[in-house]
C-alpha cells in the first residue's frame, strides 16, 4: 500500500458534526499535515431509526497508508476514540481500535412527574454527571421523543457506570432512567440497568 489512498476512521458513538470536527477531525488533521503523511478531508454520521447518531465517520486521504496508520490510531485513540472503533479501507477494516468504553445514560423524558422536568437544570446536571464519571467523560447527548441520551467514556464502562449509579438514584431526574452499560461494540456484550422509579 504505497500510492495514495483514501480511508475511513468509524467511531461508533454518539457525537455530532461539531464535536466530532473538534475532538477528532481537528486534531487528526493537524498531525498529519505536520508529518507531511495525509489529511482529513471531510466526515459524517449514520443515524439509528430515532435519530441518534450510531456512528461518525471521519474520511482521511494519505500519501502512503503503511506510514500514516500508525499515527491516525495513536492521535485517534489519545482524543478518546470508544472500543471497537475501524480503520477501513477498499479492502474492509484495516484496523480496530480504541480503548474508552461507554456508558450511555437514557433519561426518561414522559413518564415522571411535571415537576422533574420544570425544576431541571440541564446545564448542572451534565455537570454533576461528569464530575461523578470523571473528567472528560462526557461526549454529548442525544434528544429522542421519549428519552434523552448522555453518553460517558471511561477506560472502563462498569466503573463508570459504579460513579453515576449513586447520583442517579439520588436526583429526581434519575428515576426510571436506562442505563446501557457498553464495554465493547457488540451488543452481546452490553448490560442495561433500569434505575427505580
């Protein structure tokens, strides 16, 4: 693989255009621009049947492919890359990669009483979540019509998960909450927990 060559970096988390660009694309960019081995040239997502972003995608051109993977796994996975993230090439993957594992936490948005969501500070919530889960954990949230999705990475998704079950059963908003522990990327793997109401 030594001509030019395009390749696909897939994350397999929840992360818009925005944060995507600042956490990975940015960053990738940069380091391979100074290496003089390539450039990102463009990303988007794949969206699940609600509307929450399944994957993100980061499309990378590379003068030589053998130099650059090195380089594109190590800046990927130090800016937070979840576990079974791909290098993908005209080939299939050419790479798996990442060490964060998730914790996504599911809010229940219709079922608690009005005075939950009228006293609600989203802004000191996410706070106090991340302070619980550890800096840098939090990569987002995803509005659906029933629930709201905050996802946390840690290098190990039950000890995250044993940092916000505590709060969650404190708050009021953490009632009846689902809670998706998420080690790798096969669903085989994934524990849910359904906190009291």
């Amino acid at each position: 693989m030594s001509q030019s060559s395009t390749v696909v970096a897939r994350l397999f988390e929840h992360i818009g255009p925005i944060d995507r660009g600042t956490r990975y694309e940015d960053p990738l960019d940069v380091a391979l621009r100074g290496a003089s081995l390539g450039e990102v040239t463009g990303g988007g997502s794949q969206l699940g049947d609600l509307g929450e972003i399944e994957f993100a995608d980061v499309e990378i051109q590379v003068a030589n492919l053998d130099d650059a993977v090195t380089l594109i796994v190590d800046v990927l996975q130090r800016s937070g890359a979840p576990a079974g993230s791909q290098l993908l090439g005209p080939g299939g993957v050419i790479r798996e990669f990442g060490e964060q594992q998730s914790v996504a936490v599911y809010l229940d948005g219709t079922t608690l009483p009005d005075e939950v969501y009228a006293n609600l500070d989203f802004d000191d919530l996410v706070a106090r979540l991340t302070d619980a889960a550890g800096a840098d954990s939090y990569h987002g949230y995803w509005q659906g019509p029933e629930e709201t999705g905050l996802f946390f990475f840690g290098r190990d998704a039950e000890m995250t998960f044993s940092a916000l079950d505590a709060l969650l059963r404190q708050i009021p908003i953490g009632r009846n909450a689902r809670v998706v522990i998420r080690p790798t990327r096969d669903s085989a793997h994934h524990r849910t927990v359904r906190m009291p109401r």
